[in-house]
C-alpha cells in the first residue's frame, strides 16, 4: 500500500474499529455485568462470570479463559437455585436459567 493510500484509508478503518470495539464494549456493560446478585449468593458464585461465559470467549484467548473459569464451573454447579440472586436483580434476568445455559456453555467448552 503506498503511503498516500495508506494516508487515505487509515483513518477510516480506525473509525471502522472503533465503532466495532465499541459495540463489543457496550454490549459488555450490560445489565448481566452489574453485580447486583453477586452479594446476595450464599454459595458465592462468581455469577456475571458464568452468565457472560459465551460472550467472553469471544472476546478473550482460550488460554486466558481456561483459567480464569477453572472454578468457577465447579462453583457453580453448587447453586442450591435459592433465587436470592432473581430477587436482587432489578432487570429481572432470569439468572438461574442463564446460569446454566453458562454451565452448559463452559463445559461443552472446556471439556
């Protein structure tokens, strides 16, 4: 790429890159992400972790990922399903069912 071409196109592509990282971060900070049912689990499961498990293994590398959920999957398969956790979300997510479609999610991938 000559530089006067390169001139011309990077500032648009920087824009292009923008727009879709931000569109990942948006999508991070979600209402999944805000920690409300986290204080109020008895078996302190790293909830939005586990919630989120699908959409952070698309944005982070798989050896990163294998670490940071070695536990947590464990952990949360001890949900005893109390609901604790429902009744502190003011989005009213149904996080018992998005717990473990994550479960299923992470298992599936980590083998």
């Amino acid at each position: 790429m000559l530089k006067a071409e390169r001139d011309y196109y990077y500032p648009a592509l920087l824009v292009f890159f923008h727009k879709k990282l931000k569109i990942k971060y948006n999508s991070l900070i979600q209402e999944q992400w805000c920690g409300y049912c986290q204080p109020n689990c008895p078996e302190e499961i790293d909830i939005p972790m586990v919630i989120n498990a699908e959409l952070m293994w698309k944005l982070w590398p798989k050896e990163t990922l294998l670490d940071w959920y070695k536990g947590k999957v464990e952990s949360a398969q001890n949900c005893v399903e109390c609901g604790e956790c429902e009744e502190a979300c003011p989005y009213n997510l149904p996080i018992r069912e998005m717990l473990v479609a994550g479960i299923d999610f992470l298992k599936t991938r980590m083998g």
